[in-house]
C-alpha cells in the first residue's frame, strides 16, 4: 500500500561506512546464512498469493518457525501465522512480515520472475507478483528468527513472531487481532517491522518518529440529479455540474480549513457519469481517497465532505429527497505512529551498528500500513517502530540521481530490489534491535 517517497539527498559514499566492532560477530552470522536465505526469497519471490490466499506462503513459514522451535498457530486472521518462543522472564516482543503479493503482473526479467496468475475481487485475470516487495519482509522475519533461535542464551522474555495477510488491502493485521492476536498469544510491549524503500539506496535505513504513516479513507459519493436533453439543460439538474462544484470545493478543506502545518490529501480518484454527448444524466459517482495523521484531522475533512456534497446540492436547487449520498468505507487503515522515545532509542543502536551516514530520519509520507493497527489495539502498553531499509541497486540510485532514469515505484512491475542487501540490513537490524529489547543486560 506503500506509494513514492520523496528522494532525500543522500552521497553515494554514504553507504560505505565502515562497520564498528560491536558489528563484526552479527554480521558475520547474517552473511553466512544469506545464501540459504537468497534461495527462500527467490522461491517466495517466484510463488507470490494475493491477500488473505497466502496459503503456500504461510504454510513454509510456519514449517520453518516450527523447525526452529517455535510453538506455531496458522489459520489466525484466515492465512496468519504466529510464531511464539517463551525463553524466561522479560518483555514480550512482536516482529511482523506482512506476506501478501499484488495484481501485477512482474516485468522485471529476473530469472526468478512470478508467472503466477489469479483472479482478484475485479474479477479480471491478472498476474501476481510480490511488487511491494513482502517477499523481503518475510526473508529477512526467518533470518531473524534463525538467527534468535541460536542465541537463545543471549536474550529472555518471549518472542512473537507474526507473519501476516492481506496488508495491501488493509484487513490483515485487523484480522488478526480480532481473531485473538492479543488474547490468545502474549501480548506485546514493543512491536517492529521494516518495509523496503524504493526510493532509498540499498542497505540505507530510514525512519520518522511519530506520524510516519497515514490515515487512509475511501469515500464514495452518489450526486443525485434530474436528467434530461443536453439541449434543455434548465428542465434538468446537471450532476457533472454538481458533482464538479464538489471537486473543486474539497480542495478548499485543505487549503483553507486545515491547518498549513497539518498534511491533508483529498484526491477524487473516479468520477463517472452519463453515457451520450447530448443526455444529461440523472447521477453521478464519485470516489475519493482522503489522507490525514491525526484522528482530529481526519474528523475534520470527512465531516467537511458530507458537509460541501450536499451544500453544494442545496445551492443547485436539488430538492430534499435527491440530496448526494455520502458513505464512508468502514475499514479504513489508521495512521501509523512510531513512539518517538523508543524509534530515537533503537535507532541510537542502529547508528551504532551501521554508522551514523546509513541511518537517516526521512519525511513521512501519505501512504499508508495497516502495521498501525498494532499499537492502536493497545496503545497504553506497547511501543511500535516501522523503519524503511533503501532497496535501490546502487548503480541505478547514482544514475537516477545524476537524472539518466526514474526509479520504479513499490508497486510497479519493473520493481527489482537489491534483495540481498535488503535482506541482510533487515535480518540485522531486526535482531540486534530485538537483542537490545530482550538482551540479558536489560532485562530486571
Ligand atoms: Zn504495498
Ligand atoms: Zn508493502
């Protein structure tokens, strides 16, 4: 569901920080798992399942945790996979992959490529592919997972370990916690995830405390209207006349209700109506997509669209029985705030680890992450953090940098991370930041 960042002036040599020797024995244990791990992600790359059919896909996880030593439940939120391992005393923590691919069909020309099709809710066959790059997520989640299993001496409390569905429609995580997330497993204190970046260079970590993420609404407007002859517009009420009044008046919630430091987006998606040059139509569809951080915010423009459709419907005259209908979407996906507290303490610790020149504090964006929905079910008792990790091949950052081409966006058929380093960044930060979480050291 991840869209486009914004491209952060970062120098080339920044990723060639040298590594400091709290890294050495961690690294060295991510580099010699890698080709084993290449050989998952390939496979996961090849076999991608669109959301809440991520059937396989759980299935060789769950096999994987299980063989590791993790007591595994499937089936959780339909196609989730939870993974706990109990190791003493000490703070529970969650890692979450998300696993689902999209309806894309992948023009990368890797030899790995998915020719995988299926056919989703548009009822349109289509191909399938893992374009938000899911596949790393759950490559470097087993990394992890292999890599806190065999330091089981080197840590306490208890691990979570989730692998879950449907993140790019935004159901999955709610899914899962309605289906007993936090009751019938232990609930956390702290939760991590990591998304691929595509506008970052490979191996570079981003992150932003707070909002990092936002509200995303889908709003759908029926503009009633009397149709007629286009030749006698004044015995009609045109709804494309309606209805456009609307479009340009909730621009106006942004630019003037809003506050100027406050990001708001309403974009109207779709706009359909009539069928001939010379009928005007008796309604019109709209759907709009309205992004926001905060839940005042959010309040604002939604209350503001019910507000001007039918303002605007009033002031064209419509009589009361033909006023728009305005229905929001009920699931939407929350915001996603990262603690500020515990993002700057885990990035202190990645900076650390990787240098201070590949960690680097990025502007949120307007997309959204349904990894929100995690601290929303609990926010007095947990602490979540979702970083990005750059999966830019170096080689075409520079160029795109230099202006010679334009980087594929997350979702794009052309989008082909550097994998490996993808996974290799993310195996390590999400152990050594679970080490710091559960590590002897801290636990009381
Ligand atoms: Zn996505
Ligand atoms: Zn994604």
């Amino acid at each position: 569901m991840l869209k486009k960042f914004l491209l952060p002036a970062i120098a080339a040599a920044a990723l060639t920080a040298p590594s400091s020797a709290l890294a050495d024995e961690l690294r060295d244990a991510v580099a010699s798992d890698m080709p084993q791990l290449m050989d998952l992600y390939r496979d996961l790359h090849e076999h991608p399942e669109l959301s809440f059919e991520e059937v396989k896909t759980a299935a060789k996880l769950a096999a994987r945790m299980r063989a590791l030593g993790f007591e595994v439940t499937e089936g959780v939120g339909k196609t989730g996979v939870v993974a706990v391992m109990r190791n003493g005393e000490g703070p529970t923590v969650m890692l979450r992959a998300d696993m689902d691919g999209l309806p894309v069909t992948e023009q990368t020309g890797l030899p790995y490529a998915s020719k995988q099709v299926a056919v989703p809710a548009s009822g349109v066959e289509t191909g399938v592919m893992h374009a938000c790059g899911h596949d790393t997520h759950m490559t470097a989640w087993i990394g992890t997972a292999q890599l806190l299993a065999e330091r089981k001496g080197e840590w306490s409390g208890t691990l979570v370990m989730i692998g879950q569905p449907a993140e790019e429609i935004g159901l999955g995580a709610k899914a899962m916690l309605d289906d007993g997330l936090y009751t019938r497993f232990p609930k956390p204190e702290a939760v991590l995830a990591f998304h691929d970046a595509a506008q970052f260079p490979a191996g570079m970590i981003g992150y932003s405390p707070g909002f990092a993420l936002a509200n995303v609404d889908s709003v759908d407007i029926h503009v009633k209207g009397v149709g007629g002859h286009g030749a006698y517009p004044h015995t009609t009420k045109d709804p494309i006349v309606l209805a456009s009044a609307m479009v340009m008046k909730f621009q106006t919630l942004v630019s003037r209700e809003s506050s100027p430091l406050d990001p708001a987006v309403i974009t109207v998606g779709s706009f359909h109506s009539g069928f001939k040059h010379n009928i005007i139509s008796d309604e019109a569809k709209l759907q709009l997509t309205v992004r926001s951080y905060s839940d005042e915010s959010r309040k604002l423009l939604l209350d503001g669209i019910s507000r001007i459709a039918k303002g605007e419907a009033i002031a064209a005259g419509m009589p009361e029985d033909r006023m728009p209908v305005v229905t929001l979407e009920k699931d939407y996906t929350p915001s996603t705030y990262n603690s500020p507290e515990f993002t700057e303490s885990v990035m202190a610790g990645f900076r650390e680890r990787f240098g201070e020149a590949r960690v680097m504090k990025v502007p949120s964006v307007m997309g959204g992450e349904d990894f929100s929905q995690f601290l929303r079910a609990s926010p007095d008792d947990t602490k979540s953090l979702i970083f990005w990790v750059g999966g830019v091949p170096q080689a075409e950052f520079e160029r795109a940098q230099a202006g010679e081409i334009s980087l594929p966006s997350l979702h794009s058929p052309y989008w082909a991370p550097d994998a490996e380093k993808v996974i290799a960044t993310a195996t390590e930060a999400m152990t050594a930041a679970t080490l710091d979480l559960m590590g002897l050291a801290n636990v009381q």
